[in-house]
C-alpha cells in the first residue's frame, strides 16, 4: 500500500472515532445501547492503526535503506569522480568551477584556490579566452554537447595543448544548470602525430629520393604511388600510373603469370620475394632486364600495402653473358692450345732425333774427312737439337699440369721431399750443396706436380748459386689460416725486385746460356702446378744474398 493509500485510511478510520462523539454520555439508555458498538469499533480500529503503522514502518524502513543505497552510491560515484585519472570538473552555465576532482586540480593549478569558484575560462590561454566563450554560448544551440582543442594554461609557467568536452547536465529539482567538463591533457598524443608526421615525412623523402625505381601498391595490386626515379627510368607520367592496375602498366610488360602468383601470395600473407627476373621490351627505354624485390607492409592508413623495388640489371647481365660466353671461347681456346702444344711437342721430338742420329752418323763415319769448320758445324747442330729437345720436353711437361693432373690426395710433404732429394742427389754432391728442412705437413695434393714444385725450385738454386760459397737450401712449413705457406730459402745471387713477377713467365731468362744452363720454364711450371692446387707463389730476394720462394697449399679436408 502506498501512501496516499495508507493516508486516506487513516483518515477513514478517525472518521469512525468521530463518530462517537456524538452520542450523549449523559443518557444512560444511549450508552448502554451504543457502547458495545463503540468498543467493537474502537477495538477494530486500534487493530487497523496497528497494521497501517507497522506497514508504515516497513516504509520507512525501505525508504531508509534506499536512501542509504543512494548515499553509498553517490558517495561512489563522487570517488568515482573525485580519482579518475582524467581531470574532470563541473561548473555551472557560465563557466564558474563549482567541483574538480584530483587529477583537474593538479592539471589546472586549483589546489590553492579557495572553494574552487573560479571561472574555467581563466586556464584558457589569454588570446584564445574569447573562442572557448563563444563556444560556452553555443552548448543550448549544440544539444548540449561540445568538443573542441585549445591551448590550457594553468599558470604562467605551465601551459599544454589541451581538449575540452563538455556536456550540459540536466537540472533536478530546484538544482541550476550545471556542465560537466573533461579536460584532457594532448602532450603524448600531439608529440606522437608530429612524430608520426616526420616519420612520414622522412620515409617520403627517402621514398622519393631512393635512385631505384620503387612502387608502392594496394591490395588490390593499384599502383598507390611511384617515386621520382621511376616516372624518370621508364619516362612515364603520373596519370598513366597512378591509380591503375600494376599488370596494366606500359604495354603489359607486368602481365606475367609467375609475377601475378608471387603478388598475390603477397597479398594473402607472404612477407616478401626477392630477385625476380624480367627480361622485355620495354616502351620508351627499349629491351631491359630487371630484378624486382617486394615487401609486404600494414599501414595503418591504408591497410596492407606492397613496396615493390625495380633495379635494371640490363648492363650487369648483358656483361655476365659476354663473360661466360668468353670464358667458354677461353676455356676452349686453352684445351686447343694444350692439346696443340702437347701433340707439337710430341710429334717434334722424331724430327729432331733424326737429325741427331744422322748428324752422328756423319760425324763417325765420314768426320775423317771433314774440315775443322765443319766438325764445329756439326757441334752446333747436334747441340741446337739437344737444346730443342730440352725445350719440347720442358714445354710437354708444362701442358702435362693440367692435361695429365691427377686427383689431389692425402700427401706427406716430407715423403715427397725425400724422393726429390734422392733424385737430385748427383746433382746435390757435384756443387757441394747442403740442403735441410723443418718438420713438414700431409697436405692435399697431386704428388706428382708436388714434387715437381719441390724439384725445379731446389734445381733453380742450384743453378744460380755462388760460385765462391758453398750452397745453403733450407725448406719449411708453417700453417697460416686455411692455408700451408711453404719456403725454399737460398743463399745464391738472388733476383732484382724488378724480376719478381717476370720469372715465373714462359722462356724468361735473366742470364746467358754461357752463364747459366735452363729452359727458362722451371718456375712458369711451378706457378702453373701451385694454382691449379688452388694457391700462390711469388718470390722474395736479397740480391746477392740469396732468395725464398714461398708457396700456398690450401688446407683440406683428407
């Protein structure tokens, strides 16, 4: 029961009571008659006062309940209010703070300032004040609700790019009109934009001024936009770019279906593909081969984006090809030429002993006969004919390097060194020579042209030693990174730095056949043999106190 209910019967029941004040106590007879009714009256009522009264109290209780749910509440929400971390602050129409929580007291200096009552728009930087008035006005006209930016300065000292949004609060009761106000403080966000903006700006200057033809493209495969280097390499403009489908650009020359499944994987996810080849004709810049690179990128503008990079590859292959295709002719060449110099060789070498033989047969059968000139002249014969031998032999052997190489294998350097010694060792004793080593390595090599790098450099120190000193050779080995550096040290005439590279070419000699006997292709052999190993010679030397050779095995696995 409400109540106006519970009221109206209340009065109903006193209306009862009313009733009885009319009877006449005086007159026994009335009385008599009418108090049984009286008091069967008055005991319904007090029963019914009692009920309305409890139900009161029950009201009372609910209405006490519910107004502590509403303390409690507004007292929540005002903690609500008074701690938010955004500063918040209400005033009444005219824009006089009537409340502030923490976070606005600190933003706009209010801690000092008695009971708050200021106006807002004096944290409103001076020559901006008229615009937030003129905006305050507009909040009946707005529906009540406004938002716009202006420079909040809370003191002198402190002032910060700011966001006001304002809603007009509707009166209740007798309350006036108030609005509730947050006032934001965009530092953070404004810094982050200019950050932003110079982050755009920088990759659209370094995407503007990168000398590679770049694209940027859509999902859908559009070009979004292209930089100054590509409208200049395919001397194209902007409308007939911009905005179009990649495959349709030029003469369709990016229609190609390889092209067409690599973008759109890209599109559905791939990050990225790199090194894809385009070879055409291009309109306006001729036949160009290109190297395209793509990445895939999320803008948070435009969504997924592709940043695809052109680079003209046209000279670097075109030079490639030309490089291969000489090789090949050179690879070829030098197969000819060895075969060439092999068979020369070969098939010179029958003439020549035919012409010793018979030039010897001359001379014992019929030298009894011959003049002392032409004695001499025979000498000459038989000697120019050994000397050419010598020579076939040596060049047989140089052509032999790489015509006749053997797989490199497991080889005791020492081993090797032995065998050589043996084999040069008349040699060694008729010019009194005294040859030594260090501890030497298993390299990988072929053991035959080893030794012979052994071989023909202890041979050459022999040749050009001192006449008045007795010859000192000394080998030795020692490990440089991935690679055996090897040494043959002399003490002979030694080289003029002049020489150093000379030596070790085809028929180069320093010295007269009087002075000193060789082919003069000993160290061209040498050179050949140590690069075909996959290493180096070269020379250094003291003239007139002598000369190392040093030499590069590459380590390998055995």
């Amino acid at each position: 029961m409400d109540k106006a209910s519970k009221k109206t019967e209340i009065e109903r029941l006193l209306d009862q009571v009313e009733v009885f004040s009319k009877v006449d106590f005086s007159d026994e007879q009335q009385l008599r008659e009418v108090l049984p009714e009286m008091i069967e009256r008055l005991k319904h009522t007090l029963e019914e006062l009692a009920v309305a009264e409890e139900e009161l109290r029950q009201q009372n209780e609910e209405l006490r309940r519910a107004q502590d749910i509403i303390t409690a509440q507004r007292r929540e929400y005002q903690n609500l209010f008074d701690f938010a971390p955004s500063p918040y602050v209400v005033t009444d129409e005219a824009g006089i703070v009537l409340e502030a929580n923490e976070a606005a007291k600190d933003a706009l200096r209010l801690q000092d300032v008695p009971q708050i009552r200021v106006p807002l728009v004096n944290r409103v930087l001076a020559e901006e004040r008229n615009y937030f008035l003129d905006r305050l006005k507009e909040m009946p006209a707005k529906g009540g609700v406004l938002e716009w930016e202006q420079t909040i300065a809370a003191d002198e000292k402190y002032s910060f790019p700011g966001l006001f949004r304002a809603v007009l609060l509707e009166p209740a009761g007798k309350q006036m009109c108030r609005i509730l106000w947050l006032v934001k403080d965009l530092t953070d966000q404004k810094r982050h934009q200019a950050e932003r903006e110079n982050a755009r700006r920088f990759a659209e200057e370094l995407f503007q001024t990168i000398r590679e033809p770049l694209l940027v493209l859509t999902e859908d495969l559009k070009v979004m936009l292209a930089n100054t280097s590509f409208y200049r390499f395919f001397r194209a403009d902007q409308g007939s770019v911009e905005g179009r489908y990649v495959f349709e650009l030029g003469n369709l020359q990016w229609d190609i279906p390889s092209l067409r499944n690599l973008l759109s994987e890209m599109v559905a996810g791939r990050d990225f593909f790199e090194d894809f080849q385009v070879e055409h004709t291009f309109p306006n810049i001729g036949r160009r081969v290109m190297l395209l690179n793509a990445r895939r990128l999320q803008n948070e503008n435009f969504g997924v984006i592709l940043l695809l990079a052109i680079e003209d590859v046209t000279e670097r292959i075109d030079s490639e090809r030309r490089l291969d295709r000489l090789m090949r002719e050179l690879k070829q060449s030098n197969e000819e030429l060895q075969y060439f110099a092999y068979v020369a060789s070969h098939d010179l070498q029958e003439p020549l002993r035919m012409i010793t033989s018979y030039v010897q047969l001359i001379e014992r059968r019929y030298g009894h006969l011959l003049e002392d000139d032409a004695r001499e002249f025979m000498d000459y014969v038989v000697d120019g004919a050994t000397r050419m031998k010598a020579l076939i032999e040596s060049l047989l052997e140089y052509s032999r390097v790489q015509t006749r190489g053997k797989e490199p294998e497991a080889v005791d350097a020492e081993e090797v060194l032995a065998r050589v010694l043996q084999t040069l060792g008349s040699l060694i004793r008729e010019n009194h020579a005294t040859v030594t080593h260090d501890t030497l390595p298993v390299v990988v090599a072929d053991p035959i042209q080893f030794s012979m790098v052994f071989q023909n450099l202890i041979d050459n120190a022999i040749r050009f030693r001192k006449e008045d000193e007795p010859l000192k050779v000394h080998i030795s080995a020692k490990e440089a990174g991935n690679e055996w550096v090897f040494s043959v040290s002399d003490n002979g005439i030694g080289i003029e730095p002049r020489h150093y590279e000379r030596i070790f070419r085809l028929y180069q000699r320093l010295h007269t056949r009087g002075e000193h006997t060789g082919t003069g292709i000993g160290l061209a052999i040498c050179k050949r043999v140590v690069e075909r190993h996959g290493g180096r010679i070269w020379v250094e030397s003291i003239p007139g106190a002598g000369s190392t050779f040093f030499f590069t095995i590459p380590r390998r696995e055995q």
